[in-house]
C-alpha cells in the first residue's frame, strides 16, 4: 500500500520574490539553495532547506498560470503542502477508488526530474496538496 512519508514542502505564493527572500532568508536565517523556472507550471521557485523539507517561495512568470490566477484572487500566502509518497502511481490509484479530485490525473515530471500531482484543494478540505514520489 502506497505510504505518506513526510511533508517535503510548504509552497507560499508571492508577486515579490525579493520581499519573500527578505523574509525568509535575511529574516529567519534560511538558507537559499537555488533559483529555478518551472515552465510547466509558469512559475520560478526558491528553495530553502529547513530540517529534513523545505519552504518554497513561488512566483508566477505567466499570468494565465494557475498560481497567477490563485494570487489574483487570494493574494499571496500560503499556497500548497507537499507529502512526499513511495509509490506516486499507487497514491493516485487510491485516491481515485476513493473518489478524490485530482488537478493532475497522471503524474507531472519536474525539471529535476521528480514526479508530482496535484489533488483539488475541493477533495482536502481546501488545501491544495502536492504529491511527490520519493
């Protein structure tokens, strides 16, 4: 059976990523540990490390992105959690049976090569919740 194994990120959705950083890194001392463009999603991330996750400064690079679309009419903050899973395909199987909404019905590969997928905030009691596999 697919298992949960721990929280691997903590997404928060920004229009300023220098205000972010200036928070996050200058603020609480996080270190920064890249930079990168998701395409895919139209979005560029920052990668701070803390413990054994991460927090993820998001900021959308295109404006029809669902992350654009979420800070227009949220505003920033909190975005996503991520669960990191053993078995991504089991996960997304289970789900189903269970009748769980998926934003990603089969999985997405990031530039790092890292499969993922989303579940609809609607089936999470309004949390968008991320999957990655181990």
């Amino acid at each position: 059976m697919p298992r949960v194994l721990r929280i691997a990120h903590v997404a928060v959705v920004t229009d300023d990523l220098d205000a972010a950083l200036a928070f996050w890194r200058d603020g609480l001392g996080l270190p920064l540990e890249a930079v990168r463009a998701v395409p895919q999603e139209g979005v560029r991330v920052a990668f701070m490390p803390v413990g054994e996750s991460e927090i993820e400064a998001v900021v959308p690079m295109d404006a029809d992105s669902g992350v654009a679309r979420f800070l227009q009419k949220r505003g920033p903050g909190m975005h996503h959690v991520c669960l990191e899973v053993d078995d991504l395909d089991g996960m997304l199987a289970r789900l189903r049976a269970r009748g769980v909404r998926l934003i990603h019905e089969e999985p997405q590969t990031s530039p790092t090569g890292r499969r993922y997928a989303f579940v609809h905030p609607k089936s999470a009691g309004g949390v968008l919740v991320e999957l990655y596999e181990a």
